[in-house]
C-alpha cells in the first residue's frame, strides 16, 4: 500500500525529470524520519517498489542526492543518509536575517544582487498600498551564512518615499539598517504567507542548487508600528538548508 501511494503521486508528464521527483521524495522521507540519518537506505529494489518506478531510476536519485551531499555510498556496504543539519529561520511579528541566524551561524550578510525602479504591479501595489503603475524601487538580495547561500530574495518599496534605498542597501548589506536612514528604527511583519515550488533559473543559479531542487517561498508585508506598509517581499530558501519556523505574528 505504501508504494502503491507513493507511486500515485508521481506527476510523469509534469515537465520534472522522474529520477529528481524520486530524489526529491527521498528528501522529504529524510525530513520527516522515514529514512533515518546515519542509517543504511533500502536496498534499490525496496526503493523502487516503494515508488513504482524501476531500479535505473531509484539508481540516478540516488547518484544525485550523493552528489548533493545528502547520501554516502560505500561500496559493499550500501548507501547511508548523512547527517544534515538544516538553519531555523524564524518568521515572528520581527523577523530580521541577521538576528534570525544568530547562534546557528558564524557570519551573515546580505548581497545586493540588482535594483531598479519599475511600476507597481497588482499584487505589489495592493502589499504597499500604492496605486497600480506607481514607481517602486525593486531590490533582489541573496542572504548568505557562513558563505553558502541561504535565501534570494526581491523587495519592493515605495519610490517616492524610499529614493536611495538602494544605494544604502549596497553600501551597508541590511534592510533594517537601510530603513533606518529614511526613519523606520522598527517594523512588524503584518501577514506572511507560505508556499513552496522547484526551484527556477535564477534561484539555482544564486543559491547554487542542482535542477528539481525545492524552495521555500515567503511572501510578506512589512509594516510601520502604526501600520503603514512599507516593504513588500518575496523570499525563496533552499528547503535542502533552512526549514521555516512560524510563530504567533
């Protein structure tokens, strides 16, 4: 019955190779102690029942995961999850990346990846309260700890008001720092709301992840302690490094 289940869920004309949604599988399996870390997998026909495909592709996850750094193979022995230990990246009422690390990491930074300034689409205009079509200043970041990439992320802000935030945010590597300049000493987060998808072009290419890799997606507004929105954000995390912890907002 497991493997009947597991082998329903595959999507085979979803456009994501069945080989990664198989590895992909496996890591969640890791995650949630299905496979124990620092134990022995089942052997490949095991595997390959449980997920309804055949031994050649339960043998290329495998070959990927160990790639990644998830699995060890030794030979004679079979293959063993390794230890990983993922950050807790906290989403409160304040949620800042270089305090939300801290004692998991070392080091924290942030990159300014790109700036511009664009119209307010939509979703971003109704985020900051703006009208549709006026000028926000788009910023795309990558969060790094300890020199891996942990998150990449844009963030929109008023033009008008937040003329040069870009600039700050190049020269110090902080969004709190930056408001600061403009006067925001603090915000709230005031809604989050979480999703997660495989990774695209970009996100593999900052964050350094291998094709068919899940993120983490947060879409958030910031707010002023009286309620005036004025960041609108969203941010992807590599599920392979970081879960998502929630508390009350």
């Amino acid at each position: 019955m497991v493997g009947r289940l597991a082998a329903d869920s595959i999507e085979r004309r979803s456009g994501v190779s069945l080989w990664r949604q198989i590895a992909d599988k496996m890591l969640h399996a890791i995650a949630i102690g299905d496979f124990v870390e620092n134990t022995a997998l089942p052997p490949e026909v095991v595997l390959a029942e449980r997920y309804g495909v055949n031994r050649h592709t339960v043998r290329s996850a495998i070959s990927a995961l160990v790639q990644e750094g998830v699995l060890r193979a030794e030979q004679g022995r079979g293959t063993f999850v390794l230890s990983r230990k993922r950050l807790s990246y906290p989403i409160s009422a304040r949620t800042r990346f270089s305090t939300g690390l801290q004692g998991q990491t070392t080091e924290r930074h942030i990159v300014l990846l790109a700036s511009s300034v664009e119209p307010a689409s939509h979703r971003v205009a109704e985020g900051l309260g703006l009208a549709r079509g006026a000028e926000v200043i788009r910023l795309e970041t990558r969060g790094e700890a300890d020199g891996r990439p942990v998150s990449r992320a844009v963030g929109w802000f008023e033009a008008r008001r937040f003329a040069g935030i870009d600039a700050a945010m190049a020269e110090t590597g902080s969004i709190t720092t930056s408001l600061a300049r403009f006067g925001i000493d603090d915000y709230l987060r005031q809604s989050t709301v979480l999703s997660a998808r495989h990774a695209d072009a970009a996100d593999l290419a900052d964050l350094d992840l291998q094709p068919g890799a899940i993120v983490l997606v947060t879409v958030a507004v910031n707010v002023t302690p009286d309620g005036q929105p004025i960041q609108f954000s969203e941010s992807r995390f590599p599920a392979e490094r970081v879960e998502l912890k929630l508390s009350a907002l």
